[in-house]
C-alpha cells in the first residue's frame, strides 16, 4: 500500500487522456475496475487487491501506454490480466493434498468431492440460452443495442451510460426500458 501511496503522486504523460495525475485516475476508473475484477474473481477482497495492483501498475507503467488503443481498453486489459492472477493466486493458496488427508486417523470425517462442472443438459440449456439472447440483442436498432450493453454487459451507471452516450438521464432510463420491452417481445416470439 505504501507503493501505491507513492505512486499517487506521479503525474502521467500526457497520452493519457483526463489524467493530469493518479488521484484523478483513480477516481475516474476505480469503480468500474473493481466491478470488472468482482464480476472475475467473485470475491470481494481479491477483486480489491486486483483494482489495487492495477492501478500501482498503470502509476508506475504509464510510460509504457503508446496510444495505439484507447486508455480505457488498455487499463482494462491490465484490470483483467490482475484479477485473472488473484484467481490463479487463490486456487493454489486453496489446493488440499489429498494423499495427506486419507493417509491421516480415521477419526476425521470424510468429505464427498464433487464435480463443479455443469451436467452437459444445464451446459446446453445456458449455451442455447445465451445464443439467443445475443441473437436478440443484435436485431435491436443500434440506440437500444448500445444502452444494453452499456448498462448490462458493462455495468456502467445510468449516470455513467449518460456521460459515455453524451444523453440526457430520462432519454437512457426511457430507451433502457424500451429497449428491455423489445428484448422481451423478441425473446418470447423465439421461444
């Protein structure tokens, strides 16, 4: 935590757009890396230490950023190559040997290991499911199409999806809501 302090005071190349400084880095995209590394790991602390490492690793690498892509798809790949890691990370921290176990007394209970894994009639359920809601979701008008994106897959704010969209907040929250009644009608004629 202490690096991170430090870094907090460099101050970013001007490739960086919006980003005179870490502090004002931090603020901008703190929320959406954490819901993008909780959305990840599926734990609170390990999608902290994500957004945590990724941004000690933007503050101190910014000089690496060549603007070839956007900076937000850049920090997002950082965002997700940390968060990959603490879950990488947590399953070795977890593994259990199991010749140790049994070779122990007997007077330990016994536990069932069980297949996480989906039954192949759930995985093909959720496949099918999914392929067409995406088929649905690409015969919206691109207005909707991008409100839906934005708002589910990205899981921007109304007030994030508005400034990304440069709209007012009652025309989001209005094509939001058109666009889910159009979804909806498109859903139940295909089933």
């Amino acid at each position: 935590m202490n690096a991170l302090s430090n870094a907090a005071s460099l101050t970013l190349p001007g490739t960086i757009p919006g980003a005179a400084s870490v502090d004002s880095l931090f603020a901008s995209y703190r929320s959406r890396l954490f819901r993008l590394a909780y959305r990840i790991t599926g734990n609170h602390e390990d999608a902290e230490d994500a957004v945590q490492e990724t941004l000690y690793r933007v503050a101190t690498k910014a000089h690496q950023f060549r603007g070839q892509s956007q900076f937000s798809t850049w920090l997002t790949r950082i965002a997700i190559n940390q968060a990959l890691t603490c879950l990488r990370q947590r399953k070795r921290d977890r593994a259990v040997s199991l010749d140790e176990y049994l070779a122990g007394d007997d007077d330990r209970p016994q536990f069932e290991l069980r297949d996480s894994r989906p039954t192949p009639d759930a995985a093909l359920y959720a496949g099918e499911s999914k392929a067409l809601l995406e088929r649905c979701t690409t015969r919206l008008p691109k207005m909707y199409r991008e409100i839906i994106k934005l708002y589910y897959v990205d899981e921007l704010s109304i007030a994030e999806v508005r400034g990304t969209l440069n709209l007012t907040e009652p025309t989001v929250k209005s094509r939001l809501v058109r666009a889910r009644r159009m979804l909806r009608d498109q859903l139940e004629a295909a089933r």
